[in-house]
C-alpha cells in the first residue's frame, strides 16, 4: 500500500473502467466511476492468459470460472463444406499460467461490479460528463455538480467525451468496411440436430473462413452459443446499429457449410453493428496529470495497478502517467494492427492466396502460420507477457534510483 492516497476518478464503467478502479483501489487508492448509463448492453467477450493473469492476482478466476467455458482448441474451417483445415489448442495453463475463458460480458460485467464495490469503490450511474478541467482534474457533470480528484482516466469507449475534450474536437469514428451480426442460441435447441453435435461435444472455438466474410461460433458459460458473422459493410451512412434477421444472414452464407444453414434456421433474433476505428492518438494524456477487447483493457488496469502502487509523492503522477502511456501505446498499437490483419487473412478470396493461406495452415507444427493467434512467436509475445512484470520494472529503471 502507498503511502500516498489520491482520488481517482474514472469516466466509463464498462469492463475496462472497471478493471482499472479494481486496480487502483487494491493498489490503496480512493476511487470513483462516473458512467453516463443507467444499465449496461452485453454481448460475448474472450479472457485469454494474458488477461487472466491479472485477474487471478487479483482473484477474480473463481467469479468468471462459473460462468464460463473453456475451449479446448480453436477450429480454423473450410467456409465451403466445414474441412479442418488447421486445429490450435487452447489449453494453455501449462504454457501461460491460466486458461482460456468464453463467456458472456454481462456475467464478467457483474463481477467486476461486486469487486469494484466490495473494495468501495464508488459507481455513480447515470452520470453523464459536461466538461472535464484537465488542469485541477475536475469533472462537471450535466447536473452542474462538480466531482474533484487528483487525477481523471477516460475509460469511455470509442464515443469518449474525455477524448473530445483532451483533443479540443471530436474523434472521428473510422469505418472498418465490415460489420458484424451479432447473436446467441440456445444450446438445447442445437441439440435437437445431430449434425451440430460436433461443435458442441467438445467445447471449441470454431472459425470458418470464407471470400469476404468469416464466421466464429464458441459455447458459453449458460447454455447459449454465441455467433459472430463478420461481412461487407452494407448499412446506411447514418446507421451504425440495426436490426436484423437470420435469412439475412442465410443468404450471405449459400453455398456454404451446410451446417450453417441448419444453425441459422434455430435463430430468433439479431442485430447488425459496424465495426468502426478511429485514428492512433499522438498523446494520451495532458500536462497535468483502449483495450483491443477486454484482454487488452485488463492489461491496461493491470499496468495502472502496478504503477499507482509504486506512487509516494503528488509530483510523480504526471510522469507515471506519461509512463504508462510509454509502456502501453506500443502494445495496444500492434494488437490492433495484428487484429486488422487477421481479419484480412480470414477473408481471403478464392484464389491463389486463400490456397496457400490454407496449405501453410495445414503444415502441423510449423514455426510461423499466416494467422497471428496461432502464430508461435506471436503467440508468446501476446499471451505470454506480464505487463505487471514490466510496469514495475520500467518503474524501477525510471524512479528507482
């Protein structure tokens, strides 16, 4: 514990906003949560080793391990008839030090929400942000109350007001060119075809790469399968949210395992998003004072941990800030780029280059794979780093002396 006590006060409650209070309050700081909702929306999330790490430092792995599954391997397919074209194991506990988690963010959600709380953190919803003074770190909420600390973290989302505010404009939100239907089923339902068995009975993560589209489904923690199909961005200008309907979706997927149609005939409902970006940042911070998925914010809140414990005097927040952003900016970059190609690489056309895609997928046990998650050294780099480890080096060569 620090002998210093600064108020924290963290914009967003989403797992990223949350996973930081964790952090800083067991690293004995005061923290407070602003969040501009009055309940939250959920979807599917993965917890790979990485970020799992962290969470059983902070014993969280007993909370998630009730509402999640873990896959045995990730199933690379043939979009046309379902062929295994490469399997990865995803029983990692040996090699990374915990497992590999699927389950459904409104369930890991609540737990962080009780963490948080069980620490006193203090979560203010409904709080919506007007303004932030970066210079004496207050924040002015639409009701006119101001709420005061050492220091504010954004933790907002893509649509962050603490951004807008840090840039003196809005951040453009990037279309990717994709958009993403999103949805479960029941797996009671799934059951009732015997041709679905397959993807059920052993608990994988199974993709199937397609010529301009992919789709990824994994069993949850409640008895639901989850489905991402990835495709060409074919929504309105001003639409980023819509719903949907599964014929859409068997439509795109003709010709296609036929599997998938049986799927897709079970489901009920489904919405379609756009996948959106936004230009890198040159600065995260101001002179006073982003997770590519939940993995990549864990490991955010796992380095603010980490350095936030090491603080003892006021005047060492400005460069434990500018820190951070020096170990993390890096990292996140090249996450988000390995995930644009990944994507790219699922997606591939019928052609020369899917073919050898999938002659290199098919080589057991090569040194490099044409996709970065299975990739060996890239494998290692993302799943075996301790960002705790190097925060607190990085702390030690900066401060320590």
């Amino acid at each position: 514990m620090p002998g210093l006590t600064l108020d924290v006060v963290i914009v967003g409650a989403g797992l990223g906003g949350l996973a930081a209070a964790i952090g800083i309050r067991r690293a004995g700081h005061k923290v407070t949560i602003l969040e501009h909702n009055a309940e939250f929306q959920h979807a599917s999330i993965q917890i790979p080793p990485n970020a799992g790490r962290i969470l059983s430092q902070w014993g969280l792995i007993p909370f998630i391990a009730k509402h999640s599954k873990n896959p045995v391997a990730m199933q690379l397919r043939s979009w046309k008839d379902g062929k295994l074209i490469h399997p990865e194991s995803l029983q990692l506990e040996n090699r990374f030090g915990t497992k590999y988690f699927n389950l459904h963010r409104a369930d890991v959600h609540g737990d962080f929400v009780e963490a948080a709380e069980a620490l006193g953190v203090i979560l203010r919803l409904g709080a919506t942000v007007r303004d932030i003074d970066l210079d004496t770190a207050s924040v002015l909420l639409q009701s006119g109350e101001k709420v005061k600390g050492d220091v504010v973290i954004g933790a907002d989302g893509l649509n962050s007001t603490c951004t807008e505010i840090l840039l003196g404009h809005k951040m453009p939100r990037l279309p990717t060119g994709d958009l993403a239907y999103r949805l479960t089923v029941q797996e009671s339902d799934m059951r009732k075809h015997a041709s679905l068995h397959e993807l059920l009975d052993k608990s994988t993560t199974d993709y199937w790469m397609g010529p301009g589209a992919y789709l990824v489904g994994y069993l949850l923690g409640d008895g639901l399968y989850n489905i991402a199909l990835i495709c060409p961005d074919t929504l309105p200008e001003a639409v980023n949210i819509s719903r949907a309907t599964p014929q859409e979706m068997q439509e795109l997927l003709q010709g296609w395992d036929p599997r998938l149609q049986i799927l897709l005939s079970i489901v009920k409902q489904t919405q379609k998003w756009r996948m959106l970006s936004c230009s890198e940042m040159e600065n995260w911070g101001h002179e006073a004072g982003r997770g590519q998925g939940a993995a990549q914010a864990i490991e955010d809140a796992g380095v603010l941990s980490a350095l936030f414990a090491k603080i003892t005097e006021r005047n060492q927040l400005k460069d434990t800030l500018k820190l951070y952003e020096r170990l993390r900016k890096p990292r996140t970059s090249r996450i988000m780029q390995a995930s644009f190609d990944q994507g790219v690489a699922y997606m591939l056309r019928d052609g020369p280059e899917q073919l050898e895609r999938d002659r290199q997928l098919a080589v057991e046990g090569a040194k490099h794979y044409p996709i970065n998650s299975i990739d060996p050294p890239f494998q290692q780099w993302m799943l075996g780093f301790d960002c705790v480890a190097e925060a607190e080096g990085m702390w030690e060569e900066e401060f320590g002396k």
